[in-house]
C-alpha cells in the first residue's frame, strides 16, 4: 500500500495548514526479481493528501500492468537538443528542413527553455502558440504568420512525440493543441490571399538602371539575370561557365546552393527538390552577353588571386571579397539590392526573390500561359505564381470588357 507524508509543516492544526508545505508519496511496487530489494517510486508537490495518495495508487497499478514510464528529468533545452540530433541522424533529411525544425526549437526555447520536460502542461504548450500570434507582446516571436505557427506546431507534435516514446514524458502536450488563426485583413484577391511584392515593368527598369549607374558590373549582370529568368538567388549563386550555353542562348539550371552556418568553405551543392527545378531555359541575347562578360571578369580576377582562388568550381558569381572563388552568400545580394531600391525610391522590402516574382507577372502580361511560366520558373505547381497571375490576367479582362463598351458606344 503506498502512503503519504507533509514534511516542513509547522501549523498547530495540521488538517488546517496554512503554510503551504505538501504532500509526498511513496509507492510501493513489489520486490526486484533479480535483487530481491522492494521497489519504491516517490512522489512530491501535491496540496492535499488524498491527491498525492492517489497518484502514487495510479503508479502502483501501471507498474503492476507494465505500462509505468519513468520520466526522464532533463530540461526543454537538453530534450530539444537530443531530438534534433536523432532527427538530422535519420538520413534523408536536407539541411534547410534541419534549419526549419531548429528555429523552430530556438522560438519554443524562449517559453520552456529550462523547465524540466515532464513539467510542460498541455496549457503551456497552448498558451505558447497562442502568445505567438499575438504582436506586441514581451517575447520576440510574438506576431509571427500562420505559416511560421504551423512550422512551430509541427516540429513541437514530433518533438513530444519522441519524448514520449524514449521516456522524456508520460503524454504527449501537443496532442489537443489547436493553432490559432490569424486574421489580417487582406484586400479581397480572388481567394482572398495576399499578393507577393513585385515590380510593375517601369519600376523594374529604374532599378535595374539605377544598379547599373551606382552598382558593379557584377551587381548589375547578376540583378538582370535574375530579373530576365526568373531563376532563385539560390540558383544564381551557383552558376557555373558550362551552365551557359551561348550559341543556343540558353541557361542551365540544375543545382543550387546550402550554407545554413554563413561560412563561405562550408557551402554544399545540392541539387533542386524536384525534377520540374531541374531545367534548361531559353534566354535573351542581352543576358548571354552580361554574362559572357561576368565570366571574362571572373576570370581575369582569378589569375590575379590563383594562390588562394577555390577554384573546383567555375562559379560566374563567385566571391570576390575575402573568399575568393566560392559562391556568393545570399545576404550580400540582399543587402545590395536594398541599397538600389532606397537609391531609387522603390519599395526596400523588395528581396531578390520578388525579381522572380516580377518576372512571373511579366511573363503574365505578355499572354504566356501559365502552363508555360510554371515551367520556365520550374515548377510543378505554385499558389504564389498562380495568384501573380490570376491578378495580372484579372486586370487585363478588365481592360478586355472596357475596350468592348466603348467600342458599343461608338456606334
């Protein structure tokens, strides 16, 4: 039978204690068949007796079954920290998911960073999303998108859900969660999704020559082939010299580049997601001769550099700067094209990305159907290309219907 005991209790009455001291059990759960000793599980933090009496009776009955879970006593931090390395040890995996599932961990760290795993309430864990959605709040992740909650909730169900098959915890947290929705309000486009930035066809012909006026000749190729192919910044990165078929005017599109540590040595080739990504272009006889002479550029800078020039690739857009020959980081094409945009009046929340989504919604306005465009920006299917376009081609039948009135009209 097990039994329960109040320690540091110094009320006279101890039926009416008042000074807050509770509750600890002791189970009993039969002899060691190996050792012969008794097995007793202790138990403390209950406010009454018949509580902690019941919870060590509730202990008794599932080592009885077989069913008793030793919680482990480890922090949020050390858990989350044993999951990830399981879970990049399962193989199969790509780094940039890995980066996902750790930023994830990194927002939920700042509610539960070192709280013992097993003390983590399905309350708490609730709370925790709720408080993410909220903006304005006292943590930084607070005022996140739906899609940034999703990604939070999606890596804690996995997280708890090894816990409670390697013993971290008895239940899982996560299981009844429901992540709240976030209402914004958007203009109504069709099915009410917001549009991605891009540039109208003049603004896209003031940045690029505002790069070419105020940038490098490197800025200004890199900035125009992104804009004229509607590649990834990704893809341009890794651009190499049999990549460009000139003759032809066609670009070869089949890799693009990782480098979740920001170290240029540690970047990894990896090839697209799908099949669809992995394509060959038709491009204009302008991008074929800005990027004929990048690469008599690069060239030229790597004889000045071969003693420390990597040069295992022959990358077009290879760096320049303290680690010659490989590729670019994203962030430097970020932070340039912000400098451009400001210089220009533009939008400055514009990223490299959205020159893809501009040209998307060129390619819309020049009638090419979206079958098409999904292909040349190597997709297989795209909600945001499809919502560029459902705007573009909406905005043209517009057009459409006020040419055909006032062609009525005139007669």
């Amino acid at each position: 039978m097990p039994y329960a005991r109040r320690r540091g209790c110094k009320c006279e009455n101890k039926k009416k204690c008042k000074c807050g001291a509770t509750w600890s059990f002791t189970a009993n759960c039969g002899k060691d068949p190996v050792t012969g000793e008794r097995i007793q599980i202790p138990g403390s933090g209950f406010k009454t007796k018949a509580e902690a009496l019941a919870a060590a009776k509730e202990i008794e009955i599932q080592y009885k079954n077989g069913t008793y879970v030793k919680e482990k006593k480890v922090s949020f931090r050390d858990f989350s920290k044993e999951w990830l390395k399981h879970y990049q040890s399962i193989g199969g995996i790509s780094d940039g998911t890995v980066d996902i599932r750790r930023h994830a961990i990194q927002r939920m760290l700042r509610y539960f960073d070192k709280i013992p795993v097993p003390q983590i309430t399905p309350k708490m864990y609730q709370d925790m999303l709720i408080k993410m959605k909220e903006p304005g709040g006292k943590n930084k992740d607070e005022g996140y998108a739906q899609e940034t909650l999703i990604s939070t909730h999606n890596t804690g169900q996995m997280l708890f859900e090894w816990g409670v098959i390697h013993g971290y915890v008895k239940n899982n947290p996560t299981e009844h969660s429901k992540i709240p929705r976030i209402d914004k309000q958007y203009d109504v486009i069709d099915d009410e999704e917001e549009l991605p930035k891009y540039l109208e066809k003049e603004e896209l012909a003031k940045f690029l020559e505002t790069v070419r006026i105020h940038g490098t000749f490197k800025d200004y190729s890199a900035f125009y082939t992104l804009a004229y192919c509607g590649i990834r910044i990704g893809e341009l990165s890794v651009l190499c010299e049999e990549d460009l078929f000139s003759e032809d005017c066609r670009l070869r599109i089949n890799k693009t580049v990782y480098n979740g540590k920001c170290k240029a040595s540690e970047f990894k080739l990896k090839k697209p997601k799908t099949k669809t990504s992995r394509r060959t272009i038709d491009i204009d006889k302008s991008v074929v001769e800005l990027l004929e002479k990048q690469i008599k550029m690069q060239k030229e800078f790597k004889m000045s550099k071969r003693n420390i020039y990597y040069d295992k690739h022959n990358f077009i857009f290879a760096n320049t700067d303290r680690n010659p020959g490989y590729p670019e980081h994203r962030n430097l094409f970020v932070r340039h094209m912000k400098k451009f945009l400001k210089i220009a009046g533009l939008n400055t929340e514009l990223t490299p990305h959205s020159l893809r989504h501009t040209h998307a919604s060129l390619l819309a306005e020049a009638r090419l159907p979206l079958e098409a465009i999904m292909d040349r920006l190597g997709h297989k299917d795209d909600q945001t290309t499809r919502l560029i376009y459902l705007h573009v081609t909406k905005e043209m039948k517009k057009l459409a219907s006020q040419k055909f009135a006032e062609l009525m009209r005139g007669i």
